[in-house]
C-alpha cells in the first residue's frame, strides 16, 4: 500500500499489532533505488510506524510532509 508520496520518494507499508507488539513494514522507492524496513517493537502499531518514520528521516529517505490549513 502506498502511505506516502513525496517529489523524490514513494513510502509503501503495513501496520500491525497484537499481544502487546506493534509492526511496521515496508520499503521506500527513491530514484533507481529501493530500502526495505520492518519494525517489531513493545508497543502499538502507531509506536512502531512513528519510530520508522523517524529513521527513514534521519536517513534522509522521506521528507517532512508540509500540513496544509484548511481556509477559513
């Protein structure tokens, strides 16, 4: 599943959680390359995509997304 379009990058992941364990799988497309994560954690599913997201950052493999407000 697609989660994340960037002007560089294309995000596809799945989350899911059980028993007190949260995961967070997929990989990211950037130009000609692609870098596959998979992320098992103590937590819930949200907790394991947040710290992904976080370290596909730091790498600089996705990039904040800009939050438009909508008109008043």
């Amino acid at each position: 599943m697609i989660e994340e379009e960037g002007e560089s990058y294309t995000l596809y992941g799945k989350t899911g959680q059980g028993d007190g364990i949260g995961w967070y799988v997929g990989f990211v497309v950037k130009g000609d390359q692609a870098y596959s994560f998979a992320t098992n954690l103590d937590g819930t599913s949200a907790e394991a995509k947040e710290a992904t997201q976080q370290i596909l950052k730091e790498f600089q493999l996705v990039e904040d997304q800009d939050v438009e407000e909508p008109d008043k």
